[in-house]
C-alpha cells in the first residue's frame, strides 16, 4: 500500500482544490508544474527540515537586522541628546 503526505505546497492544492467542481468537472484548466516529484531514494522528512533550517535562517538574520538598526537608532538619540 502506498501512502503519500502533503509536505511542503498546501498552498498549490487548496488552489487546486478550488478549480474544482462537485461532479468533477474542473471550473478553470490547471497544469503543474516542476512538481516536485521526488525519487524514492529521496528523504522527504531530510528536504523538509532543510528547507525550515533556510528559513529560520532567514527569519534570524532579519531579526538581526532589525536589531542593529533599533541599536544604530538608540545610538543617535543618545548623541543628539548629549549635544
């Protein structure tokens, strides 16, 4: 028996699901795609959490970002109010 999960693309099926109709009949045409159809050799869980490491990364450096901007900005008013 095979069983397949939607990992990552939810998005992309609710659309899907949308173009859809109750006898069937697709209300638009829909093509996919670059799928995405991964070798069974392929680790689905391993691109999974490779993929939310890039994005926390992301999440992390614009945290960073932000904070040096606050401490660039705390930093002027400081000298402004020392002036």
């Amino acid at each position: 028996m095979l069983t397949m999960q939607v990992e990552a693309g939810w998005d992309t099926l609710l659309r899907l699901e949308e173009a859809g109709s109750d006898d069937g009949t697709p209300s638009e045409e829909c093509t996919i795609l670059d799928c995405g159809e991964l070798p069974l050799e392929v680790d689905p869980a391993a691109l999974l959490d490779e993929e939310r490491q890039e994005g926390l990364a992301g999440v992390r450096d614009r945290v960073e970002d932000k904070f040096e901007q606050l401490m660039a900005e705390q930093q002027q008013q400081q000298a402004a109010a020392s002036s």
